[in-house]
C-alpha cells in the first residue's frame, strides 16, 4: 500500500485479468519509469487460512516499478480501512472483517498474497512527516 500513488502500480503484465496498452504514459514520482497499460489484476489476499479475491481496478502496468504498490486513497474508496496497531497493519472491511494483515519490518510493511507470487513483495511504506 502506497499512500503518495493515486493508481495502482503492477509489475507484471502477465497478471492482468484484461489489459489496454497506453505508451507514452509517464508515472510522476518514480524518475523515468514509464507505465506501459493498464487494467485489471486479480490477486487472492490471505489472512490466516482464508484466502480472499480481490480485484485492483484501473492499474498501471510498470515493470520498472521496484514494488507492486497498491494505492491506499483506491482502497479507501473502495471501503476498505487500513488500520495501524503498532507494528502490525489490518486492511479491515465496511463489516469489520480483516481481509490481510502486514507487519512492520523496518520502515515497509511486507503484505503476503495468497496464490499470487508476483505480488508477494507488496510493500506498504511509512513515511515521517
């Protein structure tokens, strides 16, 4: 999670659902890294033993991009609340369930992804203010 990205950024085209090529696309933030498409990625998110679908809508294919990074003010939108507690991270729906959880290695919060490997480097960074 990426709370400076108004998109979400995926590296790897191959985990696209449905993909649009867009050239020419400067993502502003990350130097010259260019973003190639964009679409949908789905992606399982595991909390525990469960595993839950989740879908990113209008992401930004960028294989230059250092982390898969999910933008925080989508999921928000979305109703889904991230909530801090200490060193842990909870991404919590509108019902109170906790949909996956990160712990706090540093200063990134590392997210593991059910099924999907390309995305287990998902990274979620505090910044100081």
């Amino acid at each position: 999670l990426d709370t400076g990205c108004t998109r979400h950024i995926v590296k790897n085209k191959d985990l696209f659902a449905d993909y649009v090529e867009t050239l020419g696309h400067q993502i502003i933030g990350m130097g010259t890294s260019a973003g190639l498409g964009t679409g949908t990625v789905k992606v399982s998110l595991k909390e525990g033993n469960t595993t839950r679908p989740i879908t990113l809508s209008n992401a930004i294919h960028c294989p230059t991009s250092p982390y898969n990074l999910i933008s925080v003010g989508k999921i928000v939108a979305a109703g889904i609340k991230p909530v801090f507690n200490g060193n842990r991270l909870n991404l919590v729906t509108p019902k109170g369930t906790v949909l996956g959880h990160a712990n706090r290695t540093g200063n990134l919060f590392p997210m593991e992804w059910g099924n999907t490997p390309f995305l287990s480097h998902v990274i979620i960074e505090i910044q100081a203010i």
